[in-house]
C-alpha cells in the first residue's frame, strides 16, 4: 500500500534495527485518512469471506479496525489488556507477550461477543514474533469461531511471527512489509506477500 509506505517512509523513526516508532500516526497520534484507507483495503482484500465480525487487541488495532468494520458493515471487538469491573464474566483469554514492552499481558474479550457462528477478521497495527495474532487466534478458537484470515498494517518481515502464522496455514494479508531497518533506514519487501 503505497500511501502507507510513504507515511512509515516520511514519519517513522527507526529507534533501533528491531523497533520502528509511528506514533505520528497509528500508535499514539491517529491519521483519520491513512486509517480510512487501510480500512478500504483490508475490506478489499476479505469482503468475500463473509466476515462477521473484526476481531482486534486494544489499543492501536482499534482505528484500522473501525475504519474496516464500517467499510465491510460488521463490528468490532476488541481484547482488553488490563481487567475490568465490567469485563468479568464468560471471559475468553489468552497470554500475549508483547515484544515492544516487553511484558504478557492476559488480554480477554466477553464470550457474549464471539460465537461459534462468527466468521472474523483479524487485524493488528503490527506484526513481529506474532504472539497478539497467536492470542487473538487462542480466542477465536475458544469461542468456536471460524477465523477467515489476518490484516496487519505493517509487518516486520525479518522477524518470525508473519512465518510462523504462515506454516500454521493462516492467511496473513500485510498493507506494508519492513525488510529491514538497519542503517535507520526503511527497506521495504518489494512484493506485498513473501512467496
């Protein structure tokens, strides 16, 4: 998606070879357009899945998620990371260790929400060893719903998660694929899938 490689190009920091920062737009700060578009795209690349829901962990997978459940017309659920007073029955969880905090996390979503009749979506803001993905699929699971693929934004592809879902069978659709940030430069895959 060239729109977003000229953003992650013009606006991302490169922090080290492993850690790309875009919070001008995506992680912290929000580009309404960027995430209209992304949302276009996701809902371009699944809208004959039949999704019935979009599946995500909060919080920077929620702007991309809106903006593709309003395209697609379904809703969005979202994994909480920290309990709540009123997100404490029929819960379904999974451990996600996150590799930019450096700390696990049980994320939940209420069973109420899921069903065994649900086709989703999910979508993430990035993708490195793949443990929220994996998560997110642990809850899918549990709640019997079928999982018709995975939306990332930006993908770092010298990092094992986009394989590992991969051999699992997943299929993973990646708007932007980083090959590599060292140098504090951005190199991108050239093709938008690895073959």
């Amino acid at each position: 998606m060239k729109m977003l490689q000229e953003k992650i190009t013009h606006e991302g920091i490169v922090l080290s070879e492993e850690v790309l920062k875009v919070d001008s737009f995506l992680n912290h700060q929000v580009d309404p357009q960027l995430m209209q578009a992304i949302g276009h795209e996701f809902a371009e690349r699944f809208g004959q899945e039949g999704i019935t829901k979009i599946l995500t962990i909060e919080s920077s997978g929620i702007a991309p998620s809106v903006m593709a459940g309003l395209t697609l017309g379904v809703p969005v659920i979202f994994a909480r990371k920290r309990a709540s007073l009123t997100l404490n029955q029929n819960l379904l969880s999974a451990e996600v260790k996150s590799f930019t905090k450096k700390e696990t996390n049980t994320i939940s979503v209420s069973g109420d929400f899921l069903t065994a009749g649900d086709t989703l979506l999910i979508i993430d803001d990035f993708l490195a060893n793949g443990q929220a993905a994996l998560g997110l699929l642990d809850i899918a699971e549990k709640a019997g719903a079928k999982v018709a693929g995975i939306g990332i934004v930006i993908e770092k592809g010298f990092q094992p998660g986009g394989q590992l879902l991969r051999n699992r069978g997943v299929r993973v659709e990646s708007l932007a694929i980083v090959e590599s940030l060292n140098g504090g430069h951005v190199t991108f895959r050239k093709e938008a899938q690895p073959k």
